[in-house]
C-alpha cells in the first residue's frame, strides 16, 4: 500500500509541474497580499508583521486546498484514464492519499514567497522550532479545506467546481480574518467569525507562531467543520461512484 500511495503522488505532482499554473496561482496571490497590505501597513511590528505572514501562508494553503483540489479531482473524473483507476483492486485510498500528499506539497511552494517577502520586507521574527511548528498547524488547519475541495470535485463538473470554489474561498479568508484582523471587520463579520473554519485554522496557525492564546470557540468548530467536510466528500464519492459505475 505504501508504494501504491507514492506511486499515486509521483503522478499527481508530475501533472502540477506539467500544467504549473496551479502552483503559480497558489504562490502568486498570498505573496502579492503581502506585498500591497502587510509590508505598507504591519511591517514595523513583529508580532503584526509576524501574525499576517502567518496568514498569508494558510491564505495560500486555502488555495491549494479548496480550489487547486476540487478543480483537479473534478477534472481527473472526466478523464478516460479515471474509469480505470477505479477497477483496479487497491481501491480509493492510495489516490486519495496520493491527492492529499500532493496537495501537501503545493501548500509548501506557496508559502515559501511569503517567507521569503516577509524575511526581506518585515520585521516579523520567528525561530526554526516556532516556523516547523507553524507549518504543521498549517497542515492541520487545512484539512477541512482538503475535504471540501474533494467534497466539490466529486459533486460537480471541473466548470462549476472552479467558480463554486472561488465563491467560496474568498468570503471564507475574508470571515476568517486572514485578509484583515477580524476586529477592524464590521460587527456582523465579528460575531460569525470564530463559526467558520478559515478562523479556527488561523487560529491554530497563529498561536503556533506567536504565541497568542487561541479562541476556543473556533477551534470547536474547525473540528466541526472537519468531520461534516469529511462525511461530506464520503458521501460524494460515493453518489459518483454509484451514479457512473453502477
């Protein structure tokens, strides 16, 4: 099973480095966020500038995992070569793996411009334990983003999926507060943010980096997210197997 799930990443991220526009867009839009509002307005603050790259970074996971993820899977199931996959006797564990770590790897090149723009433009400061620390409540917090975007690729075709998927990760970064700090938002965004899983993932990543306590609430409900986004994409993989394989 092992190399079944290597296998399967090998292909998937041949295909990203084949068609890059994936891991352009990924990096492209966190970096130039952080170019025209962090590095204007938060870079003389540590812990500003530090929490914001922060953002920036789980902004870009946001991108791998939510749109790159449901356009990819909903492409790959109009594809002749998908039909076959699912005749083969592994079944969907190691290509769902093979997604998941795949995934996992643009997340990593999408972060590095921020990084790098923060290393060279801010004040921001954090230690290799506190950056490795990060980078694993990044992974963490983007989990539900994965399961939605699966959820989303197996529901709809690769043309729905991909403005469904822009519809959706925009409000989300914008509730959530990575895009501006929740309390410079009006009230209403105040009071639905710790509800929506992009806040309780910003949450985990910025406690991991500052040291700021997080919010309960919105660690409650990232959970939360996580297991309703989990039964969702089951249950939509299941509803596409039976509808085109029965």
């Amino acid at each position: 099973m092992p190399s079944l799930v290597l296998a399967h990443t090998r292909y998937q991220l041949l295909e990203q480095i084949r068609v890059p526009i994936g891991l352009i867009a990924s990096s492209f839009f966190p970096a130039a966020s952080m170019l025209a509002f962090v590095v204007p307005f938060a870079s003389d603050d540590p812990v500003a500038a530090t929490r914001s790259t922060g953002s920036m970074m789980l902004v870009g996971a946001m991108s791998a995992a939510l749109i790159g993820l449901s356009i990819q899977v909903a492409q790959d199931r109009e594809q002749p070569w998908n039909p076959y996959l699912r005749t083969l006797p592994a079944g969907p564990l190691p290509r769902f793996a093979g997604r998941i770590l795949s995934t996992m790897a643009v997340m990593l090149v999408s972060v590095v411009p921020v990084l790098v723009i923060a290393g060279l433009f801010t004040e921001a400061a954090i230690t290799p334990p506190k950056l490795a620390l990060g980078l694993l409540a990044l992974f963490a917090g983007s989990v539900p983003f994965m399961l939605i975007g699966l959820f989303l690729g197996f529901l709809l075709p690769s043309k729905a999926a991909i403005g469904v998927s822009q519809v959706l990760f925009f409000p989300l970064a914008i509730l959530g507060g990575l895009m501006l700090p929740a309390q410079f938002m009006p009230g209403f965004v105040q009071t639905l943010s710790p509800y929506v899983p992009s806040r309780g993932a910003g949450e985990l990543v910025w406690a991991a980096t500052t040291g700021e306590a997080p919010s309960p609430v919105a660690l409650v409900m990232l959970a939360a997210w996580t297991v309703v986004a989990a039964l969702a994409s089951g249950w939509a993989y299941r509803r596409d197997e039976g509808r085109r394989f029965a």
